[in-house]
C-alpha cells in the first residue's frame, strides 16, 4: 500500500484532535542526513514525548497529569481507566507509525 498525502493528513488531523495545532507535514524529510523519510509528522515544540505516545499506543501522561491537577485524582483515574488518555494514533490502518525522534514520526507502509 502506498502512502497519500490524504492519510497523511488523517494521522495529522487525529494528532491535532489529541494535543491541537502544531504540528507540520513534511514529504520527503531528511532529518540528519538519515536518508529520507517519504512522508513525516514533525511537531519539535510540541508535548512531551508526542511522538513515541502516538506510536506506541500509550497512555499520554502529560494530559492525565493536567486532568489530575484540575479535576482531582479520582476523576483523572477513572478517565484513565476509560482510555480517556490512550493515544489511537497507532492503530491508523495499512499504515506503521515510527518515532524518528521524540518530537518526529516517520509513516510507512504496514
């Protein structure tokens, strides 16, 4: 399968409905002179550690720590229990999400 700038845009879209506006789409991306990376979601100021919660499929702990801090402990836990916090990012169809850095993913055929 190969990967369009339409599903690209998805992953980005899903992205700014997680942690809002920010982060950039960037084709044919060399960061490092690493070779290219065909198409990338790079997002260097954005929330700690974005980029490994959206592949990986983890809870984002930043938000359930700002949840906690402004709804209390117990009902930041049970938003966390409900999936409230689970970045779903990682389960974009036909398509592997690889964190090149923290603050970067690189998107590939599955």
């Amino acid at each position: 399968m190969k990967i369009t700038r339409k599903t690209v845009e998805k992953v980005l879209n899903d992205i700014v409905k997680i942690y809002g506006e920010g982060a950039r789409i960037i084709e044919n991306w060399d960061w490092l002179e690493s070779g290219p990376t065909r198409w990338a979601i790079v997002w260097d100021d954005g929330p700690f550690e974005w980029a490994y919660n959206c592949t990986s499929g983890a809870d984002d702990l930043e938000a359930y720590g700002a949840a906690e801090e402004y709804l209390g402990r117990d009902a930041a836990q049970a938003m966390l229990r409900e999936g409230k916090f689970r970045c779903r990012i990682a389960d974009t169809p036909g398509v592997f999400l690889e964190p090149v850095t923290f603050w970067a993913i690189g998107l590939y055929p599955a």
